[in-house]
C-alpha cells in the first residue's frame, strides 16, 4: 500500500470519528526529469563548501521579499527592526489621520487608489510555479471557481504611523503592489489560474489601524455590478447597530467582517469581543454572512469558542456563519478536538483557504457536511511563495525568506504560492475521498454560491 495510503489510514483510525470511505488518488502525472535544476544545486552547494559565492547563474531565481513581523492567525507578537519600522508606503491626505471610527467623505476616491502599471505585480509565476500548475492543477481545477475568502487591498487607508506599537501587519510589507481592486484581482487570478473565471466574496484588508468607511467603500466600488461577487463589511465593535445598517444598506454588503485585531485582547479574543451580540442580532434579522477568524491560541480548539459558537448558532440561527480556515485550523489537531461537536450545525460553513496539510482536508472531507466546504485564496496573504508549517501545538507560514536562510542544499529550494499548497493539499483529499466532477464542481464553486445567495447552480458548467 502507498505510503499516503498508509498515513491516511492511521490517521482515520487515530482521529476515531465514523468509518473512512475507500482511498482513490488523484492520478499525479509522471514528473520529468529536470537536471538543470539539480545541476544548479549541486553546483551551487560545491562552491558554498569551498567558500566560493554562488554566482546569479546558479542560485534559483527569488522574489525578495521584505522581513515580516508575523502571520495574521499568530499568537506570537515579534517587533520587526527599527529600519523596518517604516509608516505604509503611500502618502495620504491630512483628514486620513482622524479617528478610524468616525465617518469620512470621499469625493476622490478613485484619485486616492489608483494603482501602478501592471508590471508592478512582482508576482509573475516561475519556472517552478508553472510546472507544479501543468503537472498537478491544470487538469484538477474546475474551469470556474468561487473564491469565498480574498481581500481587497489599498495602503490608501491604512492608518498606521512608524512608531505604532504592535507595528502594522506584515501584508502591509509583503504584500506585491499597493493597491488591489478589481482589474488587479482579476488580473492576479489570470496569472495563478490560467484559463478559469472566478467569482469573489470580497472584504478590505484587516489593516491594525484603518480608515473604516474609505476601505468599505472601496471594498463595494470593486464588486458593483459583478454578481455573483458580492462584498463583506469591515467592522470595528465600536461601531453602532445604526452605522452597521446604513453601510449595509448604502453599500449593498451579504454580511460582516470582524477581526481580531479590533478588539482589546487580539490573541485570546472571544468571537463576541470581535462582534458585540447588538450587531450578531443585526445579522441575524438580516440573515448576513459573518466571516469569523476565531481567536484563541487554539482556534477551534478553544473550549471558549466551541461553546461561544454553539450558544450563538441557537439563539442567532439566521447568521450564516463562515468558519475561516476550515474554523483556523491550518494543522488537524485543532480541528480533531471539536468536529463532532460542530458538524451538525446547519448555519456553520467553512473555506479551506491558507490550509495546505492534506489531512486537515481529509478530515474536513469525511467528517464535514460536503456541501459547506468551499475554496477560497485569501489573497494577498497566499500569493506568497511559502507554505505552512506545525510545531507542537502551533502553527505558522514559512515564506520565501526563511526558507532562503535554512538554504537546503539537498533539494530544489524554491517556494512556490502558497495558494498553490492549498490546491495541492486539495487534491490529494479529494483524490484520498474519490469525489467526482461534481463534488469537485461544488466544492469550488456550487457551494460558496449557494452560501451567499441562498440557492444558485448546482455547479460550474
């Protein structure tokens, strides 16, 4: 038996829930042979151990990118250095610097976010990346897809200075271009998923300190007019019942977007911390979309949240609640602890995005209502090149520049997009559960459609 076989096997039983479905891989096409990237290593790792430098022929080919401080889902705080402490790259007007709750007029919005030529991207695919698209995804993916987790990103209204303590968010840094809006959203999906159409939930990058009403009305500028896509509301849980209301229906927004980092404790944060009960109830009436990156240094580990979502499903049960992060659990075991506690929840849905272990999927797969699961990117966060790593009862992303730092010289060492991990460990899920065309369809389109509008097509077409 394959050794995949083998681990997925083990880890069914281990995990304990109802009997696994027969495994049937995905067929994974045979890998050519490619001796000039070993050649490169090689050399490379020749002249390293006779104290010769690698000259630019023979080192892959990087995207620098800029030290970060931290991952959004962290529960550790690292200060980036003082030479990095640098206010967000664009310039904004003086009115910028009010307070992020009050409400701000925006007649030059479109002057405010106008973005950069194309070529400023920084994030065209490599050698690698291409190849790991045509071997593995080209033929996996669905020819339309639903992206039911990305932000739009502008520096317009972030709101951060040089000496704010924590320091902005490491997107801030890393992210490849200052601004992206529809045109560079979609041109990003063409360069990632060659040949597909894809639709979007759309919500404004969680920018520690933001200008809440300019980055909402950007979020709704970009998807007017391009149903299916619709838009979540960024909130603060200072904001009224009132102001919610009136942006929603100013706006046109299908739900909220809280975030962690709003409420007093960022890291052991209750979900009703991030979203006050006033503003759950709002949604409720309204039958809203709440897309929740639990808090928690165990996400849906936490005994707190568990009780916290199973309290707020009965007493709330018109909120259509996305669990982001298959319910934040980049590794199984957070996940394992508290499936059979949530699965029965008919308002609990789940995207899968920034998860690339295989056996979260697995798990989700099996033991998951099917037609809740959904795809999503989280862009900007996962066009890093990286992947996600577990350590104990932790987890973290390894991007291009740690892995540049352990420098393996027994392997290719190149990094390829993180959202293609997350592809990769789906694929390998649906191939372990056997889905056909259709479940694949619905897992990246029927479902995140349906989870929005309440009914739609089946599938893609």
């Amino acid at each position: 038996m394959r050794r995949a076989q083998v681990d997925a096997e083990i880890h069914s039983s281990r995990v304990g829930l109802v009997q696994h479905r027969p495994l049937h891989p995905v067929h994974v096409p045979q890998r050519r042979d490619d001796p000039s990237v070993c050649d490169d290593l090689r050399i490379a790792a020749q002249r390293r151990d006779h104290g010769d430098g690698p000259t630019q022929r023979h080192v892959p080919r990087r995207i620098p990118l800029r030290r970060v401080a931290h991952r959004a889902d962290s529960g550790v705080r690292r200060r980036r250095p003082d030479h990095q402490q640098q206010q967000c790259r664009r310039p904004r007007a003086a009115h910028h610097q009010a307070s992020c709750l009050e409400p701000l007029p925006y007649p030059n919005l479109d002057a405010r976010v106008a973005s950069g030529p194309e070529s400023n991207m920084g994030m065209e695919p490599t050698d690698l990346d291409r190849r790991i698209w045509e071997e593995e995804l080209a033929e996996f993916l669905p020819s339309r897809l639903f992206d039911a987790h990305v932000h739009c990103f502008s520096e317009a209204f972030c709101l951060s200075k040089p000496d704010d303590d924590p320091p902005e968010h490491k997107m801030t840094d890393a992210c490849p271009m200052p601004v992206i809006g529809r045109d560079e959203l979609t041109r990003i999906y063409d360069m990632v998923f060659p040949g597909r159409t894809v639709d979007r939930l759309l919500f404004g990058w969680v920018f520690r300190r933001v200008d809440f009403d300019g980055h909402n009305a950007f979020t709704a500028a970009q998807v007017a007019g391009q149903a299916p896509s619709a838009g979540l509301m960024l909130v603060h849980p200072q904001f009224t019942v009132d102001k919610v209301a009136s942006e929603i229906d100013h706006h046109g927004f299908m739900g909220l977007k809280p975030y962690r980092w709003y409420a007093d404790d960022e890291v052991g944060c209750r979900i009703t911390d991030m979203l006050p009960e006033p503003l759950i109830e709002l949604a409720n009436d309204r039958g809203l979309i709440v897309m929740m990156h639990l808090g928690g240094r165990l996400g849906i580990a936490e005994e707190q949240n568990v009780r916290d979502l199973l309290d707020l499903a009965t007493r709330y049960p018109n909120v259509r609640w996305d669990l982001a992060h298959m319910a934040r659990s980049s590794i199984a075991w957070p996940l394992e602890r508290s499936i059979e506690r949530i699965r029965d929840v008919p308002s609990f849905w789940y995207d899968f995005s920034s998860v690339t272990y295989s056996d979260v999927l697995t798990l989700g797969f099996r033991h998951l209502p099917l037609d809740r699961i959904m795809f999503g990117t989280d862009f900007p966060c996962d066009l890093v090149r990286g992947t996600m790593v577990s350590f104990g009862l932790g987890w973290e992303q390894l991007a291009e520049d740690d892995i540049a730092r352990l420098a393996p010289a027994h392997c290719d060492p190149r990094p390829t997009y993180t959202v293609y991990e997350t592809l990769r460990a789906a694929r390998r899920a649906i191939g372990f559960e056997g889905f056909g065309k259709k479940e694949i369809e619905d897992i990246f389109y029927g479902n995140a459609y349906r989870f929005i509008h309440g009914s739609g097509p089946d599938s893609g077409p």
